[in-house]
C-alpha cells in the first residue's frame, strides 16, 4: 500500500456511550454508521464497500440498505477495526471500492442482541486451557504479567500507575465513563480479581460503538471534514491460547505488526507525536511500548510512572482515557481508532498541539492479534 494514498473522511462513536439499553446490539452498529455518513456528508447509498465484526457485514449491509462490491468480516478480537482499516486501504487502491465503511457495536453491558462469547469444548482453548479452570482474561492476562513481573522486577505500584494517569487523561474527556482522580493507593486498595489484577486495573464493561468511512486521498479533499490520511499499517497473529505464547514478556504479533507499519509509513518512533495503545488491562501499555520500539524491554512501566505518558509528558499515550477510564464494550480498537482521528483532526478533547503523526496499536483476544495504523494528518 503506498503511504497516504488513502484517508479517513468520516469518523463518529454512537450518539450515547456508556448504558444503552434502548439500542440492540445492531442498532449500535447503524448508529455510528449513520453518525459518520452525516460527519463526511454521505448517505447509505454513497457506501460501496462494508466491514465489521461482531455483526457479519451481511446483516449490517441489509440493515443498511447497502449493496456493496467488497466486504470484509474479518473477527480476530479487539483489533479486527485496524485489520478493517489495512484491508479498506488496499481494497480501495485496487479498486474494488471508492467510499468503504467500518463499523463496531456492542451492547456489552446491557446484552441487547449481544451473542455473548462461549469456549467451544472442541476448540484449542477449550481442550488445553478451559478445563483447568480460567475465567476469561482476567484470570488468563495474568499469566504473562506475573512472568514479565518477575523477570524485570515490575512492581504492582508501577502497574497500577498506568491506571492513575490514563484517568487523569480521561478527566480531561466529557464523554469518559469515569473522570474522577484517582491515586496508586486507590488503584491497589480496589477489590481483588485475580493477582496482580485490582479491579481498577481491569477494563470497563460498555455499550457502544464507532464507524469510519475511507475514500481514496484524492477524492477525500471534496469532503468537509478534514482528511486524516493513512501512513502504514501491519498486521499479525501468534496464537489463541496464551499458554502457548513464544514469550511470556513479550508478544510476536506486536513485533510483526508495529515494525511493519513503521516500515511503510517511513518514520522512525521519534516522529511520533502521538499514540493509542489497547489498554483492556493495565499491562497492556508496557507491553506495546516496548514491543512497537518505543523502548527496551523492561522499562516501559518506569517510564510510564515517570509521567512520560501523562499530560504534559513526552508520549501522550491513551489520551482518551482508554479502555480502563473511556469505553470498553468488549473489542476497543474503533475507539482507539476514533481518538487518533480526532487528535489528527485537532478535534481531541485533549488535543495535543501540533500533532502530525499518531499511531494506533490494538491487540485482538489475549495477545492473539495485532494491528497497527499510523495516520497523519498531512497528504505528503
């Protein structure tokens, strides 16, 4: 894909976030569809190609009443909206579509439509992982934390920083689930889940959602919303079972998909200026910092507790709070997705001056996936 061949033209989260018991599931879905048309100036009829996850694009497309010439049901978790963004781009320059729309919706907390998600007994999970008795990620995330704990000398205080000051960002944030302060002391003295998890270090349970609309970069200048255009992207899996991670300290789909982007946007990590980063649990920061590059293993979450990424620091991460203060309706990408939009638009309710260069990293399952996209918000 060349860089900045293709940009964002319509972005939009559902008109409601938080509990929204009186939208469906694919109600959810239609509705931030709709709000991004009416962000770029489009009707349903405009869209010739459709992707999401969650729903299959079939429904959505007749929900809609669009008749599209590509779709893409792509469903690797939490980042299937960057994979989306990827495969849109490189659909739109082959030209199997001109305005491509993505959407995302869950009613994650009030389970409206919502499927649910079960373990098949004849799955890898199901026969390796399930019947020595995990709960899902709560108890599942802890087994790489507790071996990157243990190996650089991470301490819980520092983890729990990572939650202090996603919430100072999301206080800046009118439309966050929760904006009151919070200290380490808060952090650490919350209801135990399962060690080192507190429930403030787990991720929040939402209804909502967002879509994007992508056109082509020579079209997007004939829209009123301001382009923000795509520099690189990767992607890439490891495994569904974290018990057969590669590394414990570290995830392989984070290292294919991040230096992969980063290779074809033609940047290094100091030219960005700004950087969302899946955060359904406290750890993942530290994580992607150090597996994007940003820095050597082991130090992300010192650099984190330094206030390196808290307002007024030198990497403004998560700035809308992310999925421990802003929204998590079960697969956060579309509103890491959303924020790096604003921030590149300059419409961020913490905007960070002169930003030119943010990327968006989401992790799918529990370290199953990864995608990585890199927007800007200049054409060359």
């Amino acid at each position: 894909m060349r860089r900045n061949a293709v940009a964002v033209v319509g972005a939009a989260e559902t008109t409601k976030l938080g509990v929204i018991p009186e939208l469906s599931q694919l109600g959810l879905h239609a509705d931030a569809a709709l709000n991004a048309m009416a962000d770029c100036g489009l009707r349903p009829k405009d869209i010739d190609g459709i992707a999401t996850a969650g729903e299959t694009p079939v429904q959505l497309a007749h929900y809609l009443g669009i008749t599209p010439t590509w779709v893409d049901g792509t469903s690797v978790g939490g980042c299937s909206f960057m994979l989306h963004v990827r495969h849109a781009a490189a659909a739109i320059e082959a030209g199997l579509a001109k305005t491509i729309l993505i959407t995302h919706g869950e009613s994650g907390k009030s389970r409206v439509g919502n499927p649910g998600r079960t373990v098949p007994p004849s799955s890898l999970n199901g026969q390796f992982e399930q019947p020595f008795g995990p709960m899902g990620p709560p108890s599942m995330f802890t087994i790489p934390v507790l071996r990157y704990m243990k190996t650089y000398g991470v301490t819980e205080e520092q983890i729990a920083q990572v939650c202090v000051v996603q919430r100072e960002w999301a206080g800046m944030n009118p439309r966050a689930t929760f904006r009151n302060p919070i200290t380490t002391d808060d952090v650490l003295n919350s209801r135990m889940i399962a060690w080192p998890f507190r429930l403030l270090m787990c991720c929040l349970v939402t209804d909502g959602g967002g879509a994007l609309i992508l056109t082509s970069a020579d079209r997007a200048k004939d829209f009123p919303t301001k382009p923000v255009y795509i520099q690189g992207t990767g992607e890439s899996v490891e495994t569904p079972m974290v018990s057969q991670m590669e590394d414990f300290t570290s995830s392989r789909a984070f290292r294919v998909a991040g230096p992969t982007a980063f290779q074809q946007a033609g940047i290094s990590r100091n030219d960005v200026d700004h950087l969302m980063i899946y955060d359904a649990f406290a750890h993942l920061p530290i994580y992607g910092l150090e597996d994007l590059g940003f820095l050597p293993r082991g130090e992300a979450a010192a650099f984190i507790a330094g206030r390196n990424t808290a307002p007024g620091g030198s990497l403004p991460l998560n700035t809308n709070g992310g999925g421990l203060s802003y929204m998590h309706s079960g697969m956060y990408g579309m509103y890491a997705l959303q924020e790096s939009v604003r921030q590149m638009r300059g419409t961020a309710a913490a905007q960070i001056d002169g930003a030119k260069v943010s990327v968006c990293h989401g992790v799918g399952g529990m370290f199953a996936a990864s995608g990585t996209i890199i927007f800007t918000n200049e054409p060359v």
